[in-house]
C-alpha cells in the first residue's frame, strides 16, 4: 500500500499542468486543465490514499491548494513572500503582477501581522504595492545608496521613473547616481568608478564640479581627468589641468614637461613663457635640453610666436649640422626679419650669423648684409646706445659680441660688393 501511495504521488507530480510555449499563449486552457488536476488531487485526498502516510498527505493538501496547510507549515518560511508565492501556486498559479499586491495580506496575517514584518520585507511589500519611491527611499536606508542608485537606474531605462525629485535635480535616477558617485569618489581608490557613474547623469556641470576636485596626485592621474575631460567636452578643465601641471613642472625643473603640458593646455600665453625659458637655457648654456620635444613640435609651434621662433631656431640649428648653410642663412634672416624673436634674442641670432659670414662660399649678398647690419644697429643703439630690450644692459661681454659681429658683416659686406662688381 506505500508503494502504491507513493507512485500515487509521484503520478500527481508528473500530470501537474505546466504554461508551455510562454505567456503569449492563451491561460483560459491552463486554468481548465489546473481545475481537473485539483479535482484529482482532492479525490485521492478523500480516497484515503494516503491515510497513515502523513508526509504525502501534506503534500496532497498543497497540490489541492488547501489553505489551512500553509498556515500548519509557517516555520518553513523566513518571509511573507516565500509564504504568498507558494501558496499561489497552489490557488491561483496564474496571477498578474498587479494582483500580487491584494495576495500579501494573508501571508503577512498567517505569519503574525505587519508588526512581524522586517526591513526587507516592508522594501519587499512596497514594491509589490507599485510604491516605488518608497522602495527607493527604504531601500536607500536599509541596504544603501548602491541600491537606491541601481534600482532607479534599472526603472529609468524600463521608462518606469519620470517623478522630479526638487529643484536641485532633473530626475530621481540623476539625484540618486550623483549621490553614489559622490560616496565613491570621496575614496582616492575609486574616483573613476564614481566619474563613470557621473557620466550617466547627464549633467556634466555636475561631472566637471567633481573633477575640478580630484587630487592631481601624478602625471598619470592627471593625464586620465584630461582624458574624462576630453571625452565629454569639458575643454576649459582640461587646459585649466593642463596648466596646473606644466606650472609644477616648471617650479620642479622639468622644462621638456612643462613645455608638453603647457603644448596639452593650448594656452598662448603660458607656451610663451616655456619657449622663452628654452631660448634663455640655450643662450646661457648654448644648448638645448628635451630635443625630442623641441624637434617634434609640428604644427603646436603656431600656438604662439615665442613657440614659432624656437621650433624655427631649432631647424635652423639642424640645418646648420647638417651643411646647409645657404638654407640656414635665409632662415636666420627671415626670422629677424618677421620680427617674431623678441628683442632680447636679436644679438643671439646675429652670433649665430659669424659661422655663415666666415663661409668660403658667401652665404648673404650685399642686400641680406646690410638687413643684418640694421638688426645689428637697432641691438646696439637701442634707448641711446646703453640697453637691449626691457631695460635690460648691455654688459661688457655684449659689446665685444657687437664689435666682433659688425667686423664680420664689414668684411662679407666688402666681398659681396666685389664678387658683384665682377658678375
């Protein structure tokens, strides 16, 4: 007789009726064929199938949806909602979602009340009530703000958020993942995480506020706010960062860095003042440091005209190495003609002219000496005679460089004449 209970059984388990192909099919067929499983269930029931086989008869009553089980088996469940969705099964196995919300109140009574009822459970309750702020706001108290920020992200994109939060924020969902961010960036170790979550905000005055305060604790560091920075537009911080960092550079020594940052910033200005320091280092040392910078500035040399002049003077040195003199002469020339150098780098270029000036092969004709002679009179005669540019002196070591210049050009001057004469 066991043995016959228990295929009894297991025939019930095997013929309970199932939703196959989906919920697109229609459920009037389900509800037929569940009504007829239940007609058979409960027939075995009162056959005494399973009398003095206790277990089988439990589970009997719960295939025929007995209510009165489920309240004699409420220390199998840890919550409300294990308890409700069970006993749906059982009663009503096709049930709409809006449903669900009038179906707690008997779970919650038969496990002692609302007043049993935990944290989760109320977060749980209320969503099954379609009270989403609360979900949200319990949910945000209970288990945080990563809960709160994710499931209004998730009802965001179902299109189910559309509710303001106040004047502070566009939307809930925006509010909620600044909140986040905000708790994440406040660890050094995951400001990018939390940047990621600004980005979703959609306000990036917001993303460029939180930026602006991020440490600039590296090079690297640095380099990936700029990257944020480019990726979304905010150009005025990344040249702002930009410029923190070739200042620090500069005030380290670090000229080649500066000048990349300074290069990174597109601020005029500031590359000026680089190219100036890099002019001044190779007037006193006569030498050029970072060459790799210097000789891969490219278009970045327009930025400005002190920049211009020194990606120019570097060419004009190459092309000096080189042997090229007739070339490096003409580009001397044109550079102190443009009038792009500034002043106080005149008598540099005109002491870089005696190599060309001492040439066998004669580098400048009379017209491009007597150019270099007016350059030569405007250093030496400028404010009087007595100064350079800026106040500037003109020390005892500048005036032999004069004397020594203006000899040169005499003499390249006299040869030109005659090998003109001669032609």
């Amino acid at each position: 007789r066991t043995r016959r209970a228990y295929v009894a059984i297991d025939d019930l388990m095997r013929r309970m009726p199932r939703l196959v192909g989906g919920p697109a099919r229609p459920t009037a067929e389900l509800n037929v064929r569940w009504r007829h499983w239940q007609d058979d269930c409960a027939r075995c029931l009162q056959g005494d199938e399973f009398a003095g086989l206790p277990n089988l008869e439990t589970i009997c009553r719960i295939f025929c949806g007995d209510a009165a089980v489920f309240a004699e088996l409420q220390n199998l469940f840890d919550s409300f909602f294990e308890l409700m969705v069970s006993q749906l099964l059982y009663t009503r196995p096709i049930v709409s979602a809006f449903e669900l919300q009038y179906h707690t109140r008997d779970a919650i009574q038969i496990l002692g009340g609302a007043a049993e009822l935990s944290a989760l459970d109320r977060i749980v309750l209320a969503a099954l009530e379609f009270d989403v702020h609360h979900v949200i706001k319990a949910g945000g108290g209970h288990l945080g703000f990563w809960f709160a920020a994710h499931f209004a992200d998730l009802l965001h994109h179902a299109g189910e958020l559309d509710a303001p939060v106040g004047a502070g924020s566009d939307r809930l969902r925006e509010f909620l993942l600044a909140e986040y961010a905000h708790g994440l960036m406040r660890d050094p170790s995951l400001w990018q995480l939390g940047v990621d979550y600004l980005t979703r905000c959609g306000d990036m005055g917001l993303l460029e506020a939180y930026l602006e305060r991020v440490p600039l604790n590296s090079n690297t560091k640095a380099r990936k706010i700029i990257r944020v920075c480019e990726n979304h537009g905010l150009n005025d911080l990344s040249a702002s960062i930009s410029k923190v960092m070739g200042v620090r550079a500069m005030r380290n020594g670090n000229s080649g860095a500066a000048l990349t940052w300074a290069l990174r910033s597109k601020h005029a200005a500031f590359a000026s003042s680089i190219a100036d320091r890099f002019l001044t280092e190779y007037g006193r040392t006569g030498g050029f440091s970072c060459l790799d910078i210097v000789d891969n500035l490219g278009p970045s040399m327009l930025l400005s005209d002190q920049l211009t002049f020194l990606g120019k003077y570097r060419e004009f040195h190459v092309m000096y190495g080189e042997r090229r003199f007739a070339e490096a002469g003409q580009l001397l020339l044109s550079l102190l003609e443009s009038k792009i150098p500034a002043r106080k780098f005149w008598l540099m270029l005109l002491m870089d002219s005696l190599p060309l000036l001492e040439q066998e092969k004669i580098v400048f004709d009379s017209a491009q000496t007597y150019e270099l002679m007016q350059c030569l009179f405007v250093v030496s005669d400028q404010e009087g005679g007595s100064v350079l540019h800026d106040g500037e002196k003109l020390g005892e070591g500048s005036v032999d460089k004069i004397k020594l210049i203006s000899l040169a050009l005499s003499r390249n001057l006299a040869r030109t004449i005659i090998e003109e004469a001669d032609e």
